[in-house]
C-alpha cells in the first residue's frame, strides 16, 4: 500500500531571530527593543497614523519628527511600553483630527456632534492608555509610612490627620505631626460601690464623757401625798 503524500506547507515560513551579539538597540530610545527591526515597525505605524492628505511636503516633514520626538521623550523602557505609547499618538491625532472636523464652518449639526461624539471617545481611550502606563511604570501609588510611634500603657495612639475640634487651640499641633498623634489617659480613682461599708468616723476626743444623770429628785414629801 503506497504511503499517502503530505501535502506541503507553502504557507509555513521560518521564524530566526538575529544573533545576540548583533542586537546593537540603535532605534531603542525610539522603540525600546534590543531589535531595530521592531523599532523600525513601530515607528512606521505611528507615522502611518498621522492625517497628511491635507498636509504640504513641509508640513508633512514635521508631523513625522514631532512623532519620533514623542516617541523619544516619553522613554519607553520595553515593547510593551512602546507600544503603548505609540497608541497614545495614535489616539491623540486621531481625536485632535475630529476636533478640527467638528470645527469647520461649513460642517453640519449632525456632522459637528458625531466629530465631537468620536474625538469624546478618542479621549478617553487616551486617558485609558495613560493610566495603564503609569500603573506598569508604578506611578500614581501612594505610600503611607509610619514610624516611631510609641503608645504608653493605658493611652491610645491615631494614625492619620487629627481634626480638633472648633475653637480649640492645637490646630498648630496637627499640622506639626502628620502621622501620629498620641492620646494619654490619665486613670481617675475607682468610685465607691453603693453597698461598701463605711469606714468608722473618728470623735475629737479619746476621753470617755460622763453621761449626765437623768434621773429627776423626787420630793419624799410628794411621794407621801
């Protein structure tokens, strides 16, 4: 039985990546890759995002340098921030474009609201990609430390902005120390249960008084009546 021929792959293309040693990143400030080969694509795709149909050869010219210069300034450290980033210039002309449509004299209601309806949209996604940029590049975290906060046995201790009341006197003192303030408590005397017995009151004196005789005198002439 003849074996079945395999249908071959015109399709099918080997993929080589370049020798380390010759990763030379020439283009990285622009792309940020060791390869220029993708630095190179990526700046072509931004610069193919640019509105130019209106543009004259000068003008033309400096729509490419002030893409490359974008792309240069905002620093991208790897491919994944570059293309980011070139999505950023994208999505900035493409909205700056609507808002110049929507501006023409000539435009109609309905043209002037769906420009201004795109670019809205156009900017929010530029808000979006900016977020997510500096979240991959750890900005917009805050961080809150504390230290040297010492709480004595029976205070309390407030982490945070302490608030005093109106009229009160240490407002000063909460700008002073904005990250702890320590609260002391001062333990009053325990107060006396209602049925404790009483501890005896003592006299003036020591001496013992003689107690006045309460007996009356009677006449004997009296008792004979």
């Amino acid at each position: 039985m003849a074996a079945k021929a395999k249908k071959k792959n015109t399709n099918a293309k080997n993929v080589t990546i370049g020798d380390p040693n010759e990763m030379k990143g020439e283009l990285k400030t622009i792309g940020g890759s060791m390869f220029d080969d993708w630095n190179n694509v990526l700046v072509n795709q931004v610069t193919r995002s640019l509105w130019v149909n209106n543009s004259d050869e000068q003008s033309h010219e400096k729509q490419l340098n002030a893409a490359i210069a974008a792309l240069a300034c905002s620093e991208p450290k790897s491919e994944l921030e570059s293309m980011v980033i070139a999505q950023l210039i994208a999505s900035h002309n493409a909205a700056m474009e609507c808002y110049r449509r929507a501006m023409i004299g000539e435009q109609t209601f309905e043209g002037r609201k769906e420009n201004l309806n795109q670019a809205n949209k156009l900017s929010r996604t530029w808000t979006t990609l900016l977020e997510a940029l500096n979240r991959h590049r750890g900005k917009g975290q805050q961080k809150v430390t504390v230290e040297h906060v010492n709480v004595h046995s029976g205070g309390q201790a407030i982490v945070g902005a302490v608030e005093s009341p109106r009229g009160g006197g240490s407002a000063a003192k909460n700008e002073d120390q904005p990250h702890a303030e320590q609260i002391s408590h001062a333990p009053q005397p325990a107060m006396p249960r209602a049925d404790a017995e009483r501890e005896p009151v003592p006299i003036a004196g020591d001496e013992e008084r003689a107690m006045p005789d309460a007996r009356r005198k009677i006449n004997r002439s009296a008792e004979g009546q």
